[in-house]
C-alpha cells in the first residue's frame, strides 16, 4: 500500500495505522498533530486509524513564524 | 510607565490577563538562543508560532522554549489562502498545542501578503463557532474590523503597514477609527519597524503591539526588543495621560511679563 507523507510517497504494511506512521517519522509524542484526507486525526484515534492506499498524511508542528 | 503601573493595568483578551501589551511573534530569529534573549527583554507574556509539516526525526525547539519562558503559545494560520486551509491549521493547532486561541492568518498573495477580507471573514465565522478564541489579523479597514467583531472574535489585529515592511502605521486615521468603535482590544499587527512605531500605536489607543521581523532581523535583535517594550510601555502611559490639544499657532509656556 502507499500513502504521501508530508508530501513524500511511503510504502506501508496493509493495516498500518497512524500511529505506525508517527512511530517511523520519529514525532515526539506532544506538540504534533496529524492530518488525513483533509481532516484532523485525534490523538485517541492514532492507534486505531488505519491508513488507506492513497492516503494523503500531513504531520504538523510548531515552529518559529509569525 | 513603570513595572508596578504595568501591573495595575493588565492586557486582558477573552477574560485572560497579560502583564505585558507587547505580543511577539517568532519568525525571522536566526537561532533560538537569539531569540530566546529577545524575548527575554521584550517582556512578552503572548507569542505566535507556526504550524509545519514536521521534518524527519525533527524537534518541538521553539515549543521548548517558549514553555521554559512560561510565555503562551498563540498558533497562527500563517500560509494559509483560504478559509478551508485556516480552518483545518487551527485545528490541528488545536490538536498539538492543547490551546483553542488562534491568530486567524488567511493572505490573499506572496507579494503584499494582505488580508483576504472574504476569506477572513467566512474563516472567523466558522472557528467562532467550533469555539475557537479568534484573533484576526486583518486589514486597517475599519468595517471589516467591526464585521469581525461582530462574529465573535476576541480581538481585532490590523496592520499598520503589510508584513514584514517595516513601513510603520500607514493610516493612523483608520487605527483610531477602528479603535474609536471596538469592543475588544485593537492589536496592531504588522509593519512596525522600530520603537516610535510600536509607540504610536500605543499612543492611537491600541491595547497591544504584535510583531517579530523588527525585533528578529534587527542587528542587534535583544536590544530592539527592549526598545520595542520600551516604546510600547510608553506609549500605553502617553494614550491614558491624555496629550494637549494640536495648536496651529504657538502658545506661551512661561507666563507673560
């Protein structure tokens, strides 16, 4: 299956979930936020959100700006 | 206007209360140890960040520090075009920070960076009623400061002059229009250059002053950022004092003979 991460095509498992992205792209645990398909995913659901092909996955966080 | 005065006559936004009317933003300071003192001398208790995609195995630097400063995180939705895309970055905002305050940021083009006032406006609306606490930075334009009001926002930004200009406060006239009408406090937001703007602003009768490049890219970015407290606090005293009358013609300080 593949999925855009951040704007970067990834290879993933079938059933990968969310949180397996967040694992392999080394987010910290506070601070982040994640979108899928143009809405956010909660924190509660990163575990049981799993990524489907063709998915488009942003995962933001804070920086200077502003 | 001294520490204790500034005490006595808080900043209050939504309820909340801040020691201090200078509000910073983040963007432009070449490492956080630079900005990590500039902020220590502006005396902010507010500051903006901006929501990213996050690079591999990338930190939460900025976040750090502003946490060890015990000064508030204000997420804003810079880059964003249109409505759909704020609305979607305060959300995740929301999701990374833990806060619901958000600088409401929707541009119209990279050349002048300008407020889409449609976009703005649709994008207030709809943040107001997910509960968000909605600071826009907007245009001078003293209708759709009002219509902004009028949705629910907790404040009102306008610019002095487009981002990151420097040009200082263009339409002093419209600030004081905006101002002469609001409920909530008038932040003016972008294109202060140097302490006599950030004053004036203060001096127009704006509750705070926002801004970053003028501190940030300054040579000499913690000692502008005291100026900039500096002006900012002066400013505040000069608006409560109450300045004499404009005269055409002199008029005598020292009695007659």
């Amino acid at each position: 299956m593949r999925a855009v991460v951040n704007g970067v095509e990834w290879e993933l498992a079938d059933g990968a979930t969310v949180a397996d992205v967040l694992r392999r792209l080394g987010a910290p645990d506070v601070g982040v936020a994640v979108a899928c398909r143009g809405e956010v995913v909660p924190r509660a659901s990163w575990a049981a959100t799993e990524v489907r092909d063709g998915d488009e996955i942003d995962v933001l966080t804070a920086v200077q700006g502003g | 206007m001294t520490e204790a005065q500034t005490r006595t006559d808080p900043l209050v936004i939504a309820g909340r209360e801040f020691g201090s009317r200078l509000v910073m933003g983040t963007g432009g300071a070449t490492n956080l140890a630079v900005l990590e003192r500039a902020l220590v001398e502006s005396g902010t208790e507010l500051t903006t960040v901006a929501m990213r995609r996050m690079d591999a195995g990338g930190g939460t630097g900025v976040l750090d520090l502003l946490r060890r400063l015990n000064i508030e995180t204000l997420p804003n939705t810079a880059g964003c075009r249109n409505a759909a895309e704020a609305v979607l970055t305060a959300r995740l905002a929301r999701e990374a920070l833990a806060t619901d305050w958000v600088k409401l940021e929707v541009v119209a083009d990279d050349r002048t960076l300008l407020p889409d006032p449609v976009e703005l406006l649709d994008a207030a609306e709809q943040l107001v009623d997910d509960g968000f606490t909605v600071l826009p930075y907007t245009s001078d334009d003293p209708v759709v400061a009002r219509r902004l009001e009028d949705l629910g926002c907790a404040a009102v930004m306008p610019l002095g002059s487009p981002i990151g200009t420097g040009l200082g406060v263009r339409n002093p006239h419209n600030i004081e229009l905006i101002v002469a009408r609001a409920g909530v406090p008038v932040i003016l937001d972008a294109g202060i250059g140097t302490a006599s703007d950030a004053c004036l602003a203060m001096e127009l009768g704006c509750a705070a002053v926002l801004l970053a490049t003028s501190v940030t890219r300054a040579a000499d970015p913690a000692l502008m950022a005291a100026a900039m407290r500096d002006g900012v606090r002066a400013g505040r005293a000069a608006r409560l004092a109450g300045r004499v009358p404009q005269r055409f013609w002199a008029q005598a300080s020292s009695p007659p003979r």
